[in-house]
C-alpha cells in the first residue's frame, strides 16, 4: 500500500468521524433544548402557582379581591390601585410572559390550552373584564389579541350554552 491510498483512507476516516460528531452534537443540542423548555414552563407555572397562593395568603387583599373579581369599577380608587399593583397585574404579567415563551417556541406547545385556560377562566369573572378594558394597554399587542380572543371565544361558548 502507498502513501496515497493510506491518506485516502485517512481523509474517509476523518469525513466519517466528523459526521458522527455533528449527528452527536445535533442529538445533544436536541436533548438540551427539550431540557430548556421543560425548565420554562416549569419555572413559569410554579410563578403562577406563587403569585395565586401569596393572595390567598394575605386575609386582607383577598377579601379586596373577592370584591374586585365581582365588580372592579365599584372599588375605592386605593384597593383598585392595590389589587390592580399585586394582584391583576401580576398575574396577568405571568401570563403574558407564558405566551411570549409560548410564540417564541420557548416552552411546550401543550401548555398553550393551560394558558388560554387560565385567561378563559378569568374572563368569566366580570371584576377582571372590567380591569382588563382598563388597562389592556398596558401589555404587548399580541398578547393583547390573545387574551381578546380568548374573552370572545368564552363568550360566545357561554352565550351558546345559554341558549342551550
């Protein structure tokens, strides 16, 4: 055998060897990025979790937000300051950082019907509709559309259901 056909077959080698390298390191890359969405979605259900549990929490903001959840604009202007800056705010924060991660691919797909769940669940509740026309300017335009069409789409199932 001579020097060529042995650098032949050490050109093979080596193309074969960086192959396997970069099918290795899209694997990891893969595996890594699956890691990373499980992390944020985890992270940002358990702000959730944490914001919800810290107004339970508090006997005296809760009792403003049971009010609040049922008639926001009826409110004095402090405890509609209050629940707006620790409670309506944040949460809806919470959320709009869920969909932002949600749009960006940062997080599962599958949490997409928990978020609109969640803002469904609040659009139940017209205290939160009425803050929501309030301050709907205060948040990005596409979150805005968002949680606008998530209020239509319960509207329209529960004017459906009470048609029913």
């Amino acid at each position: 055998m001579n020097w060529e056909a042995i650098g032949s077959v050490g050109e093979i080698v080596g193309a074969f060897a960086v192959v396997v390298s970069i099918i290795y390191l899209a694997g990891q890359v893969r595996n890594q990025t699956k890691e990373a969405r499980l992390t944020a979605t985890r992270d940002l259900a358990r702000d959730y979790r944490e914001l919800i549990r810290s107004i339970a929490k508090d006997p005296e903001l809760y009792e403003i937000y049971q009010r609040a959840v049922h008639n926001y604009n009826d409110l004095q202007e402090p405890e509609r300051m209050r629940i707006h800056l620790y409670v309506f705010s944040p949460v809806y924060g919470v959320l709009e950082q869920q969909h932002l991660h949600l749009i960006q691919g940062n997080i599962d797909p599958e949490f997409l019907e928990s978020v609109r769940n969640r803002i469904a669940e609040t659009a139940r509740l017209p205290g939160i509709r009425e803050w929501w026309e309030r301050n709907r300017d205060i948040y990005g335009e596409d979150f805005r559309a968002y949680v606008d069409s998530t209020y239509k789409i319960y509207q329209r199932t529960n004017t459906q259901a009470d048609a029913e």
